[in-house]
C-alpha cells in the first residue's frame, strides 16, 4: 500500500488553508465572552440569509434538530403523515419520527437520486402534512416539478440542504424554493463548522420567528414558555464566528469540487461505472458518488491502493433494524434499493491534489474489469 493514502477528506487541510481567518475569529468571541446566542450569531443569521437571498435565518444546534424544528414550524404533529425519500441516511426520518410523525417514502429518479416528481405525486393524499425534499450528494432535486406536486393539495415542502450549501436552480439557492430550508453545518460539510451546527433559512417572518422560540424551549421572554414543543438547539457563538469567516469562501470551495468531479468524469469514462450526470450551478458537488454493480468489490480494491472511499448511503430507510415498524420490505421502492447497493463516494474535496485525483482514477481503473486509463490532467 503507499505510504501516502488518499483520504476520503481531509479536515486539517481545509482548516489549515484558512488558519489565521479561523483564530481571529476564535480569538474575537474570546475577547468578548459571549458564548451563546450573541452579536456572532446574529451576525452570521444576517449574512447566511443574504448569501441565501432569502430575508430569515435561524441558527440552530445541528442539521438533523433544523429538520425537526422545521416540520414542527409547519404544523406537523404525532400521526401525520411526512412524504420523504429513503436513500439519504436517514435524517428525516429521524426528524420525522422525533416528532411522531409517520414517514411515507417515495421512490427516487434514477439518473440524479433525488426525489422523483411523478413518484411524490403518487404517494401524496389529504393524510400528507408536510414533504422533505433532499438536495443529495450536493445536487439540487427538481423543485419545480415537485413544488407543483404538493401545491395541488397545499403541501409546505421543506428542503432538507445540508449538502447543497450555495447551490442555485432557476436562479434561487437551496432553500429558497420551499416553505423552509434546513442547514447542516457539520465539519464535512461545504459550509462546515469546527463542531456541530444548523440552520433554517425561509422568506416568512412568522415561520422563523416560531423556530427561533422552539429552538430555546419555547421562550417568547426568559422563564416564559409559550410555545409547546421546543427544547435547546442553540448555534454556539464561536462556531457562528468560525462559520462567518468560511462563508467568504464557500462559492471558491464550490468551484473547486466542480472542477474535481470534471476531472473524475474525463478519467473515469468508459470504465463500466455509472457517473453522476454532469451538472451546473444546482450541484455542488458535496459528494462524488459513482455506482457499480460490482461496488463492494470496487471498494475492497481501492483500499489496497490506498484510496479511502464510503457508501452513502447503504440501507434504505423502512430497511433499517430500528425502523421495521415502519411495514415496507425489501422490495418497496427497487430503484432506491438498487441505488444502495450500487452507490460508492470517491475523495472529493476542495484541498484535493489534483495528483491525488490522478491517483483515484488510476487505481479505479485497475479494479475495473477491461477498464481503460484516461488522463484526469492533461
């Protein structure tokens, strides 16, 4: 095995390219000594919403409690029924089930494995109060077509971003589309924080402002519970800091994982894998995902060349262990669970050496059967 592997990621390198950035920033909340709720959050929720071009943003304590905040903010309750897709790592249903909500699963567009329009149309009834829509792997899912699925019945739609950070459709960015857009910050993440931390963003003064009182326990003044159903999921004030100080670079990051999914597109082709579709300012490319048939196979090989790949992600949700109650088997939505045994991530990050992608290629070329080697450079 070489002893210099290729990582899947690499955090240190990405902090390390802004080092100084994030120290004064660290440096700023320490010399103030407010830590929760404070000037950096506030600021950061200004200038997160006009990155987004949307007039509200609410920090919150991660991605998975943003989500839950969300449905709740729109009305969903014990029972209701919560129309998502299963082939995005579980996160809404999570949110969902957190809730008491009841997850109704639609089937997936084989080309971008994002939510498909004509399936969401399929599942959705009077018994639906709220849709979460992905934005997978960094690509932006068809929002047209599925806002005009759940308009007919006046379903909110609630887009699940925390992959899609500065991506834009049809001149809006992620999140701006539905009634609410829901942020992860986690370290991996475009926009990563140096720790945990969400967000929502949306155009209703009144949607962010029941979110802003569920995120500190339904407060409308201290001591002063007002509102049922809110617990504490606050945005810490240094990672708000270290995030203010990323977001300036964000759109440069996002042009550099494009142009390494450029590269991986010219020196994978031919080689038998299905790539991801070629896209334009709707993907941000947060994960490179190719998929084989032959995926486990695929990865056992690159690990001997030293190249660090995952799965994301590899069991649909109603197939979980923890989920059984939910009644679907195996079988439910083929193209989902075709899409799990086949998808495999390749390093893809904006500290990536283009050598590095070099190397990626070449060992994928050698684990693939009458694959044939194309420059990713030249």
């Amino acid at each position: 095995m070489p002893s210099d592997p290729v990582a899947l990621n690499d955090l240190k390198r990405h902090t390390d390219s802004i080092v100084d950035e994030l120290r004064a920033a660290a440096e700023r909340v320490l010399a103030r000594g407010w830590f929760v709720l404070g000037p950096e959050v506030e600021a950061f929720e200004r200038e997160f919403a006009e990155y987004c071009a949307t007039s509200q943003c609410v920090a919150l304590g991660n991605g998975t409690e943003a989500l839950e905040l969300a449905l709740r903010a729109v009305g969903v309750g014990p029972g209701d029924q919560v129309a998502t897709a299963a082939n995005a790592g579980g996160y809404s249903t999570t949110a969902i089930r957190a809730l008491g909500g009841v997850p109704v699963y639609a089937e997936i567009d084989d080309d971008t494995l994002t939510m498909s329009p004509e399936a969401l149309a399929g599942v959705l009834t009077s018994a639906v109060r709220a849709v979460v829509v992905t934005h997978l792997y960094g690509r932006m899912a068809d929002m047209p077509r599925l806002l005009a699925a759940a308009d007919r019945l006046g379903i909110p739609i609630v887009e699940d971003c925390a992959q899609a950070h500065g991506a834009i459709l049809g001149g809006k960015r992620a999140g701006a589309w539905g009634a609410i857009g829901c942020y992860s910050f986690y370290p991996t993440k475009n926009l990563g924080a140096l720790g945990d931390g969400g967000a929502i963003v949306c155009g209703d003064a009144a949607l962010a402002q029941s979110v802003r009182l569920l995120r500190q326990y339904g407060w409308s003044s201290k001591y002063h519970s007002s509102v049922a159903g809110g617990r504490n999921s606050r945005l810490d004030e240094i990672q708000a800091a270290f995030l203010r100080a990323k977001l300036t670079h964000l759109d440069g990051w996002n042009t550099r994982r494009r142009d390494i999914a450029a590269a991986y597109a010219r020196g994978l082709a031919g080689l038998g894998l299905r790539l991801p579709a070629r896209r334009g300012p709707d993907d941000v490319t947060h994960l490179y995902v190719v998929r084989s048939d032959r995926r486990d196979g695929l990865q056992t090989e690159l690990a001997k060349a030293g190249i660090t790949s995952a799965v994301h992600y590899p069991i649909a949700d109603y197939l979980q262990p923890g989920w059984q109650d939910s009644g679907q088997a195996r079988g439910f939505l083929p193209l989902t669970e075709a899409a799990c045994a086949q998808v495999l991530t390749l390093p893809c990050y904006p500290e990536l050496r283009d050598e590095e992608v070099d190397r990626v290629v070449a060992a994928t070329a050698a684990a693939m059967p009458a694959a044939r080697l194309a420059p990713a450079h030249g």
